[in-house]
C-alpha cells in the first residue's frame, strides 16, 4: 500500500473514538518493527521522523525509500503516513515534502503569534498542494526532542487555537497542555478542561506530544476530549536499550548486531502493540 497523509486517518479516529499512533524512527530496526507491529495489529500507523534522526540515518530520502522497501517486502496493507516530527522552517518541511514526506508539522511554536501563523498558513499553501497533511503546535511541550528544547510547559491559548486553524487550514493541532517529551518527573497533569475547550473552539482532531508514561486512563480521556494523535518515543528508545544491554550482558562474547539489534527490534515491536490496543487504533486499518 503507498504512502498516504494523515488526514483521513485522524479524521475516522476523532470520528470513531480512537488514536493513532506516531511511533518514531530512529533506524533500520524500529522501522521494521513499527511496521510489523501496524500489520499484525491491522492499525493504521505514522512513523515520526525527527530532522536530527533524519540526519542520522542520512537524510529525508534514505528514511523515504527505506520505509517504501518495507512496505514492499513486508507486503504492508495497513495505511501509513509518514511524518516530519517539529519541522523548524518553511524550508526543512518543503524539503521533507519534496522528498516524499506525506505529512509534516511546522513548529513554529516558539515564535511570536501571528509570525507562526504566517509561516504555517505558508507550509500548508504548499502541502495541501501536495495532498500532504499538516500538523501545527501552540504554547510550549516540556522536556526535549533532539534539538527542540523547553524550559518548563506553557499552556495553549484556546482562543489562539481557534484563530490558527481558522487562518491556516492546518489538518491537526498540537496544544500543549502539560505533556513533556521524555520520561516524566512524577505524576503527568494534563489540562483536561482545555483540551475540550480547545477541541470544541477548534473542531480539528488534537495530538498529544510526549506520549510516553501517560496513564490509560489519561490516554482515554485525552481520546475522548478529540485527541486522534499520540506520540510515542522514549518508551521505544528505553525498551530497546534495555534489551541491547541485557543481550550483551549475558553474551559478551557477541558482536554480530544481528543478533542483539534483533531482539530489541522485538521488543519495539512488543511495546508498540501495547501502545496500538491501548490507544485503540488496533483493527482500525
């Protein structure tokens, strides 16, 4: 199955009551996994590709045909959109577009508002050519993500949302509202009351930054309130390090990758299909 963007995805799970994952790439093994996990699950999937794990595995276009082979060989029927996770110009979302991105989030966040309106109503000038959806953030997630760090959570304004979805025609909206990315320092507090303030004032499908360590019935509640996106990182990152380190600590005489990249790609996949029943999206393809 090709490619596809994330609007009707979102749309159906804000329609039906459900979220969609975005799991994170960061290589060869949480791509496969990720996919696996979508297809034996029948749970549509984003893969979220960060600009610095871009960098890493090479570049937009390697992360692009890497997921295209997968798809191929792995005979994928699920859809999967694939994603620019916090694009931080006009330029890098173009270039991830011109790539074969089929989505994208302009993080513009941090700049002054109306500055952020006019560089995402730009963005989706040019995606919405495209048939590329577009994902847009307001106020500040907590925490860091590659280059994108914040001091602290400062929350969404309601009636900035509104203005924004009205003047950009952005596909889903980001507000932030107490999420962090990253592991959480004690209990996650999310605004609950402004989520369905702004869900209601926006009509858009919500998604919730900084997945990881929420509890379900946060995740529920978060989904009933019209969030239809949740994203999830560091719990794939932390799983499948601990599988590397205990495979090396009782082998440490292996030095084939095959043989401990393998078993933390099962793991990715394991905490994957926990996150696909969690937030509801299994047998939603």
């Amino acid at each position: 199955m090709p490619l596809v963007s994330m609007t009707d995805m979102l749309n159906k799970g804000k329609a039906e009551g459900y979220a969609v994952g975005q799991f994170n790439l960061n290589n060869l093994e949480f791509t496969q996994a990720i996919l696996q996990a979508a297809e034996e699950e029948k749970s549509p999937v984003i893969l979220g590709v960060s600009e610095g794990a871009a960098r890493y595995m090479g570049g937009f276009k390697t992360v692009v045909k890497m997921v295209e082979g997968l798809l191929e060989d792995y005979k994928i029927t699920v859809p999967v959109a694939i994603h620019l996770d916090h694009g931080s110009s006009f330029d890098k979302c173009k270039e991830a577009i011109d790539a074969g991105f089929t989505s994208v989030m302009i993080d513009a966040s941090h700049d002054p508002f109306e500055e952020n309106i006019a560089t995402t109503a730009k963005v989706v000038e040019y995606a919405h050519a495209k048939g590329v959806s577009v994902e847009a953030e307001l106020g500040t997630v907590g925490g860091q993500e590659d280059d994108v760090i914040a001091d602290g959570v400062i929350y969404a304004d309601a009636k900035e949302c509104e203005e924004l979805v009205k003047r950009t025609k952005i596909d889903c909206l980001a507000p932030a509202l107490g999420s962090v990315h990253g592991p959480y320092k004690g209990e996650p507090n999310l605004g609950f009351a402004e989520m369905e303030e702004i869900g209601n004032l926006t009509g858009v499908p919500l998604v919730l930054h900084g997945g990881t360590g929420i509890p379900t019935k946060d995740i529920q509640r978060a989904v009933s309130l019209g969030t239809a996106k949740i994203n999830v990182n560091t719990e794939n990152q932390i799983a499948s390090a601990k599988t590397v380190r205990e495979v090396l600590a009782a082998n440490p005489n292996i030095y084939d990758p095959r043989k401990y990249l393998g078993p933390a790609r099962e793991t990715i996949k394991e905490t994957v299909i926990g996150k696909m029943r969690e937030f509801g999206s299994s047998g939603k393809a």
